[in-house]
C-alpha cells in the first residue's frame, strides 16, 4: 500500500506555464460552487496544470443551499463548469458522486452525459490492484440525518466565520504573513470537534470494511487527511473553500494527498525560467 501527504499555503495568479501533472486519477470534493467562500481561481488553476484519466467529484461541487439564500454565480465559477466539461469532451472520464449540498442531482443518478456520468457511489480500482470506495459521506453525519434543520443552521455560522476568515486573511497578506484558516484552527483545538471527525473517519472505514474494500475516499468534513484505520486506508479530499487540497492516484497506484498552496508556494521558489517537471 503506496501512499503520501504534501501539505502549503501559497497560490500564484498564473500558473499556465506549468507543465501538466500527469497522474492517473484526481479525486476533488467540497468546491461550493455558488458560495462566496469558494477558492475556484485555485482549483482552476490545479485543474488547468492536471492530466487524468478519470475525475472524481466527491459531493458538494455546487453549494444548492447557498445558492437558495442568494444567488452568487461569479465567471470563475462558470470556468470552473467549462474546464471540467472540457475535460470530459477531450476523453477524460468525469464521475459525480452529489453530496448533501448539491443533493437535487442525486435524483438524476445512473445518468451518463457523454463521459460524465452521475452515480450515488462509486468503486474505483487502482493500477495496483485495490478496490476503493467513493462516496460524499454525508450519511454518516448524525446531524444531517437526523437534524438537517441544525445542519442548515451550522452552515450559517460557518459561513460567517469564513466571512471573518477571509478579512483576517486581506490583513495578514498586507503585513507579509502566510494565509491561516481560522475555522481550521478551531476544527483541531475544539475538543467535539476533534472528537466528531474521529468519529466520522472510523464510521467511514467501518462501512467500507464490511463492503469488502481496501479503501474509502470522501469529502463533507472539510478535513482532508490519509491514514489507515482498522486495516482499511481512510482518505479525505479536503475542500476548495480553505484547504484547496485534492487526492491523485499515480500511475503505479500510489495514492497522494495534495496541498495545492503549497504546490504553489514551493513552485514560486523555484526558478521560474525552468519549467516545472511533474513526476509521472
């Protein structure tokens, strides 16, 4: 079993002169299309330096409840839309697990728009030989099952704290400082918290046991991480809203979790008259 983490916190205005990644799969999830907080001038640029075979959206890509409180449809979010259907009409194989925020497409499941194709789960089978299972992970939150009005009200209050995350952030980079999450903080000091992604996690690995899988690969939690619980590989994409963090299969099966401000950031150090070239 072959996997890694690199981790950041830097992005550049324009990266179109990178050489592509080439890797085998990408897994993004947790974009919030559609919601102020979206960080899509990123992933536009992580999706514009990547080649795959196949794309996973892992839930979430379009944020339907925001959308309900006021629109918000900016073109970076319809760059986000156009790259992704581009990719998919020059051969890559888009696969869309909906999520509790963008849940209206599960109605459409076993739908198949040219390569794109939208399911409530997924098995994926790495080049090694693993058989991994995608899902949003949305059913194993107590609160969304049983109390979705209290879901709703919790993505208010995160709302406005990404709100106050986002002027914190204009203020550290006029003074020179690294971005810094503020909810992320909060997400690892506050006891529950901690306590309630444990939980999620081994809840996740637990189905994927006994579905027989090596693996499991999810979004929801805004929490992205690696890491083997009970014998089954645990993985995380993340989000696009402060982590800007994707899962990559490489082409012998290895699985990474990438910080893509970080990718950034170690790119912007680099002699920028060399062009960068990705392993794979």
């Amino acid at each position: 079993m072959s996997y890694s983490e690199t981790g950041g916190n830097l992005m550049m205005e324009n990266v179109s002169w990178l050489s592509p990644m080439r890797v085998r799969t990408v897994w993004i999830s947790d974009v919030h299309l559609g919601y102020r907080g979206c960080s899509a001038d990123r992933l536009l640029d992580f999706l514009h330096c990547t080649q795959c075979e196949t794309l996973y959206l892992v839930g979430d890509i379009i944020d339907v409840w925001s959308m309900k409180r006021g629109l918000f449809w900016p073109q970076s979010h319809n760059n986000v839309i156009r790259t992704i259907l581009g990719k998919a009409k020059h051969g890559t194989r888009v696969v869309f697990v909906p999520g509790n925020h963008d849940e209206v497409f599960r109605d459409h499941a076993d739908t198949q728009f040219g390569n794109l194709r939208i399911v409530e789960e997924a098995v994926h089978e790495t080049r090694d030989g693993r058989r991994l299972l995608i899902l949003h992970g949305d059913r194993f939150d107590g609160v969304i099952v049983c109390h979705p009005w209290l879901a709703k009200l919790g993505s208010h209050v995160y709302d406005g704290l990404l709100a106050g995350n986002r002027y914190l952030d204009l203020v550290r980079r006029r003074l020179g400082m690294d971005y810094w999450s503020l909810t992320g903080s909060l997400k690892r000091r506050v006891k529950n918290a901690a306590n309630y992604i444990t939980s999620f996690e081994e809840a996740v690995a637990r189905d994927a046991k006994r579905g027989g899988f090596d693996g499991v690969i999810c979004g929801h939690i805004h929490h992205a991480g690696i890491r083997e619980i009970d014998g089954v590989a645990y993985h995380n994409c993340g989000d696009w809203v402060e982590s800007n963090t994707a899962i990559v299969e490489h082409f012998d099966g290895g699985l990474e979790l990438l910080r893509w401000d970080e990718v950034m950031s170690r790119t912007a150090l680099a002699d920028l008259a060399e062009p960068v070239r990705w392993a794979g």
